[in-house]
C-alpha cells in the first residue's frame, strides 16, 4: 500500500493552515500520507518530510499546470474573499476550473472542497437543508464561489458550506463583532439569534476524515458547520468571559441596534451585523454522520484555546 497523496490548495489560508496542521498530525500518528502545498508564496528553510512545497497561483492558470500529477485526492480550500468582481472571478473560478482540470487529467477520483454558507444571501435562515432556500449570492466572493461548487460538483467533489469560523486566524468574525460592538453597545435583540458556527480545528477534522475515508462521502453539497447551532448572545458572553471583548450592554430591540448603527459609521455593513446577530443556522449533521467523525465539543468550548491569540490582535496598535 503506497501513501495516500494529497494536493492541497490554500495551505497558508486560515482554514487551509488548519488542515495542513491535521494532516502533519494524521501521519504523525502513523497515517501514511503525503501532501503537495500549492501557495503563492511558500515557506523558506528545511523541507519538513511528507509535505512538498510547489509556488502557484490560481490566478494564473498556467502556474498550476502537472501539479496534480500523482496524488490521490485534491482539497481546494483557496479563494478570494475580497477584491473586485474581476479578482474574484480570476481566482475563484478560474482558479477552480484550471485546478479540478488538473486533478480530472491526472485521474484524481477524490475532490473536497470548501464553499461558504454565504452562497444563501441574506437570512433569516432556520435550520434550513442544503439548498433548502435558493442561494442568493449578494457579494462578487460569494458569487464566484456558488459558481465553483458548480465546477467541482461536475467533477464529483464533495463540497462544504461552513457558517462562521472561529479560531486562530480569524480575522473576520471576531473582529467585526467587536466593531459592532462599539458601535452598537448592547446586547442585540436579547442575544436570541443563532447562528451555525464551527471551529477551524473541527473543520479541519472533517476536511481529514474526508481525505482518509475508505469510501467517499459524496458526490454533492453539504453544509459544513458545528451540529448545533450557537447563539449570538452565549457567543458574545463566552468572549466577554474569555477577555476578548468586553461585556455586552442591555437588551436592544433589533430596530434600535439598526437606528444606532446607521449613526455611527463603520467597516461592517448593516447586511453583515445581521449575519452575525440574527437566524443563521444550517442542518449540518449529515457530513459529520458520513465521514464518521465526531463533530467535537463545539465552538464555544473550542474558544479558550484561541482567546489569546485573539486578545493580541484585537489590542489597539501604536500610532
């Protein structure tokens, strides 16, 4: 039995450093695997054994020509969240279909990649199935990469549409909830809303199990987020707990929060701040059930390992 080989897209990402992570620790344990690092910029110093470095760049087709010659099992975990319509395009689409065209010559029979549960748009969303709303993409991130599932699901990947991610490396959720609370210093609509919410060291778990399976989970989409859904005031609270963020205030009513956040300007739209504080939450049991692994015990639990790593980005800087 030789290595299983793995081609890994976004190794120096937020999720993509997780999963990498994970798979060090797979063969650490005795899992015969290899991986090949694609990245724009790859690490100087001694090359670590099982893992080889290759520079690319999905922006640019060409880079990425033969890098799947070889392995077993493609994980396409690099986007770009940000950028213009053109950018977004390049990268995530582009990208997409010149990577899982590499993996489709070299007879690659594995594919796993990572979407977003932004696909769906605006909420409220209650627990929905996948797809259980039509996806109404509201932003060029979120449109290119509705339409890279499409590309990979035509090769028969598995795809993964997490909710919010928190851990070490995150500098969306955490950092915007403590914007909005500056801006809107209260508890949001009584705390009530919830969200589906993983942790990028569970996500990266399952992304593992995913690779190693004996069998594929897929082909399709799946929702990608911890089972149980994590309300925003419990989240706030374990931050506040954890000295991450300061205490939440009173109980606003939602119409007050949108009155006081139009007068006080800032990076976060009105759209994201009901991302992050209303109904959110997908059914996401089903690829924990079928890759057979334990979704863990939940963010909010997970928080304590990453709270000095976000207390260090979230301290003001020198001018």
């Amino acid at each position: 039995m030789r290595a299983v080989r793995v081609l890994l897209t976004g190794p120096t990402g937020f999720v993509g450093r997780a999963v990498l992570d994970r798979l060090r620790q797979e063969r650490a344990l005795g899992r015969d695997l290899e991986v090949r690092a694609l990245a724009r910029t790859v690490p100087e110093g001694p090359r670590e054994p099982g893992v080889e470095w290759v520079r690319a760049d999905l922006s640019d087709p060409d880079s990425v020509a033969g890098a799947a010659s070889g392995t077993d099992v493609l994980v396409h975990l690099a986007c770009r969240v940000d950028g213009s319509a053109e950018e977004c395009e390049r990268t995530n689409v582009g990208g997409t279909r010149a990577i899982v065209g590499e993996a489709r010559h070299a007879g690659v029979r594995r594919i796993v990649q990572l979407s977003t549960a932004a696909v769906y748009g605006p909420g409220p969303h209650r627990g929905i199935p996948v797809d259980g709303v039509a996806p109404a993409p509201v932003s060029a991130a979120s449109r290119t990469r509705l339409a890279a599932e499409g590309i990979a699901l035509d090769a028969g990947a598995v795809v993964l549409r997490p909710g919010l991610v928190l851990g070490v490396g995150d500098r969306w959720v955490v950092p915007a909830l403590g914007e909005l609370l500056r801006r809107v210093p209260a508890r949001w609509d009584g705390g009530r809303g919830r969200l589906s919410v993983v942790a990028v060291e569970d996500l990266a778990r399952l992304v593992a199990a995913l690779v190693t399976a004996p069998e594929p989970a897929g082909p399709g989409v799946f929702h990608a987020s911890h089972p149980v859904p994590v309300r925003n005031g419990d989240l706030m609270t374990r931050l506040a707990e954890l000295d991450v963020l300061p205490a939440t205030g009173a109980d606003w009513p939602w119409d007050r929060c949108l009155e006081r956040l139009r007068q006080q300007p800032g990076r976060i739209s009105e759209r994201q701040f009901a991302l992050l504080a209303r109904d959110h939450w997908y059914d996401s049991e089903e690829i924990w059930r079928l890759a057979r692994c334990a979704p863990g015990p939940g963010p909010l639990y997970r928080l304590a390992a990453a709270a000095p790593w976000y207390r260090r980005q979230l301290q003001p800087q020198p001018n």
